[in-house]
C-alpha cells in the first residue's frame, strides 16, 4: 500500500471543529482512505473511509481532494473524548492487511 | 463495546511459561486478526484468518502460536516468550478481508514477561 504523511500532533480548542490532514500523493485508483483512531488505553476505533467522493457519518467527515493525493478528517465540534492518535491508512481494495503510521496526537483544550 | 471481547485483560509471565490469548467476536464476521502494539512502535499485523483459514503471517516467531476454532474465536498461544514480547496484544475482526471493510478492535491484553 502507497505511504501518507501526517503532522506529529495537532492542538484544538474544545468545541471547535478540527480538521486533520493526510497526504497521499502516490496513492493507486484502487487504494480505500481509512481512518482510525486509538484513546489512551484502548484498542484502535474505525472512524471512516472513502474511496474518492467525500464521506460522512456520525462521527466525522472525510473529505478527499479531487486528485486524491490528500484527505482531511473533520470533527465539526471537538470534545475531549476526541483526545487520540488519528491514523490515516491507505489500503488496496486487493490487501487484508491494515498498515499503522505513527498517526497524529490530537490534543483537545478545554 | 466493539463487539470484540479478549481475556485476559492483562498477563505477566515468565520466558518458561506457555499461555494463551483468547479474542471472541459477537459480530458475525469472517475475518479475525492479531496485531502486536509495543511501546513507541506502530501496531503490528501479526496474523490474519478469513474462514478459519490462516492467510496471513507477518514473519511471526514461532513462539507464537494461533489458533482458529471458528469465525467467532481466535486465539494465540504463547510460549518461551522473550521480554521484548510485552507488549499490547490486539484482536480484531472484520466482515471481509478486501480494503473497503472496516476493522474492529478490541481492547487488547497488556502481556508483560518477565
């Protein structure tokens, strides 16, 4: 599976959207966008994917750019529960295997 | 609840011991996984099983064993473990193994050896 790229650790205030990024620039036509994130002490959460339109469900937004080599995962509105690593994943829709990066730490403020 | 359970919760045992991790599924899928998750490391796949049937293994020691009964169960028996063994211990499932299926983890078993 092609490599993303994402910032170490982010911060975000409480509240307030938060808009994470992931570039992928050597991603295939055939490679799903996952994201999922682990809270201290526990295993990794599914939180969304997409393969190329924008996605959204419950818990956040995907939203794809046009020539896919970047996403951004969207909380619209940051709680502390949302404290975790957040991980950008591309996988092949051929692959089973799931490849973990290092993820962003996302910090919420109160 | 993910709808993974794994027992135990935590184990420490010493490099002559022989162990066993055990993950269940309430979820009705196929796939189940093992990952390893070591201090300031990425998660690891260890193993992959769709139908019962192993089809992955990442280079895995052999003193690490898995065992696939059913779709529901999996385990992972463990013996003459070494102390960089410890480490979080990941079981998750997934309906499909093809890349558009979602994973769903458990809460791990912290495994210390002594």
């Amino acid at each position: 599976d092609a490599k993303t790229t994402q910032p170490n650790s982010m911060e975000s205030n409480e509240e307030e959207p938060v808009h994470l990024p992931c570039n992928h620039s050597t991603i295939s036509g055939t490679d799903y966008i996952h994201w999922y994130r682990q809270l201290p002490s526990q295993g990794p959460e599914y939180v969304i994917h997409g393969l190329t339109s924008n996605v959204n469900n419950r818990m956040a937004s995907l939203a794809i750019a046009e020539d896919r080599k970047s996403s951004t995962l969207i909380l619209h509105r940051a709680t502390l529960r949302d404290a975790a690593v957040y991980y950008c994943i591309l996988r092949n829709f051929g692959n089973e295997k799931l490849t973990f990066g290092t993820g962003t730490r996302l910090t919420i403020i109160p | 609840e993910t709808g993974v359970t794994q027992t135990p919760r935590h184990l420490v045992m010493g490099m002559t011991n022989k162990k066993s991790l055990k993950c269940e599924q309430h979820l009705g899928h196929n796939a189940m996984y093992w990952y390893k998750q070591s201090a300031k490391k990425p998660l690891e796949l260890m193993f992959v099983y769709n139908f019962k049937e192993q089809t992955e293994n990442n280079s895995v020691p052999s003193r690490f064993s898995p065992e696939c009964p059913n779709s529901s169960h999996l385990f992972l028996h463990l013996h003459t473990l070494q102390p960089e063994d410890s480490a979080l211990y990941l079981c998750a499932s997934s309906q499909g193994t093809s890349g558009d299926n979602e994973q769903f983890f458990g809460p791990g078993t912290r495994l210390t050896v002594l």
